[in-house]
C-alpha cells in the first residue's frame, strides 16, 4: 500500500466540505449549484464564464478546487515551520479560518467584484465566515495537531 498524503487528503476533505456547503446555500437561496459554480468560474475567466453552461460550472469546481490547494499549501508551509501552530488546534485553526475570509472577502472579492467589506449584510457575513472558519481552518489544524505533516 501507498504512502498516504496528508496534503492530499487535507485538500480533497476542506474543498469538499466548503463546496458542498456553498451548494447548500446556493439552492436556499433560491439559485442552484452550478450557477454558483459559474459564478465562481468568474472570477478568473471573466464575466462571460457565466454563460458557458455546463463548462463554466467545470471551470468554477476547478478554480474553487484551485484556491482550496493554495490555502491548504499555506497552512502547510507554515505549520511545517512554526510547530506552535498545532497547539492549541482549535484556536490557530479559528485564527486560520478568520485570516482566509479576510483575505477573500476583504481584499480578493472587492478586487474583483467591489463587492464591499464589511459586508452590509452581517448575516451574509457570517455565512461567508463559517465555512472558512468551520470548514477550513479547523480541520486544517485538526489534522496536523501532530507531527504528521
């Protein structure tokens, strides 16, 4: 049997979690997966991602799995070099999480949608929140609580 990797898994589990979630809030929010798949897709192709139908909402899996890959290799690269971060796991993997949504939602989002910050709307705020809290930087920090990175 194969070595596993930490990295592989940490980065299949936290993308899966927060997709799922931001799926589940698309349908209550009256819309459907694969618009805000599409959506998502926009931020790197374009406006006209949003039309490409079935391969825009390719694209934004894609790009979501992308951004996912960069925050895991960030948590890795620093809790290779900073062992503190592994203790306690439940308050580095919340300080994590909060970094993640500020620089989504504080500087990426407004960048490239203006969308403004602080939100107006502090209930979407704290929808955007969780996920990167909840679904990022805790199990992020669950999982390399020892030394097994």
């Amino acid at each position: 049997m194969g070595r596993r990797s930490p990295f592989l898994f940490a980065w299949l589990l936290c993308g899966t979690l927060d997709i799922v979630y931001a799926m589940v809030w698309s349908v209550l929010a009256g819309s459907n997966p694969a618009r805000m798949l599409r959506g998502v897709a926009k931020g790197p192709f374009g406006d006209g991602a949003g039309d490409w139908g079935l391969g825009g909402a390719l694209a934004g899996l894609a790009t979501h799995y992308a951004i996912m890959g960069a925050m895991v290799a960030c948590w890795f690269f620093a809790v290779r070099r900073i062992p503190a971060l592994r203790q306690p796991w439940w308050l580095t993997g919340t300080l994590y999480g909060f970094g993640l949504y500020l620089v989504m939602n504080a500087i990426v989002l407004p960048i490239r949608f203006g969308a403004p910050f602080p939100p107006a709307d502090l209930a979407k705020g704290l929808v955007a929140l969780f996920p990167h809290i909840v679904f990022i930087g805790l199990p992020l920090a669950w999982l390399t609580r020892k030394d097994t990175v």
